[in-house]
C-alpha cells in the first residue's frame, strides 16, 4: 500500500523560489528517472555511432593480465 504523497512546499527567497521540499520517495523517483533518460540518451548516442570490433586476443593483450 503506498501512502499519500506530501505537496511540494516552495521556499522563497527575497520573494522568489530559491528551493523545494519533496517528500523523500518522490525524489527518489525522480533521481531514478533522470538516470533513466540519462542511460538512454547515453545509449541513443552510442547506437549512431559506427560499431568497431576486435579479436578476442587483440583485446587480451592491450588489457594485459586485467581481463
């Protein structure tokens, strides 16, 4: 069951808002959403580029004793 959320509370500064108080879940969800979009822009990004591939034991040696 989840309970009912708490509203946004403004915090303003010389008669302008300088902040907002969340309840902590929702910015929780919020963080987990801008990863989300972040990972997907990052992976949009990689899908346009060209695809390059290397030999198994191309690899090994630039990575030395590490992989």
């Amino acid at each position: 069951m989840r309970t009912r959320r708490r509203i946004p509370q403004m915090v303003y500064k010389n008669g302008k808002p300088s902040a907002v108080i969340l309840d902590i879940e929702e910015y929780r969800e919020m963080l987990e959403r801008l990863e989300d979009a972040e990972d997907l822009a990052a992976l949009d990004e990689l899908r346009r580029k060209p695809m390059e591939f290397k030999r198994l034991d191309d690899f090994l040696k630039e990575c030395g004793s590490n992989a």
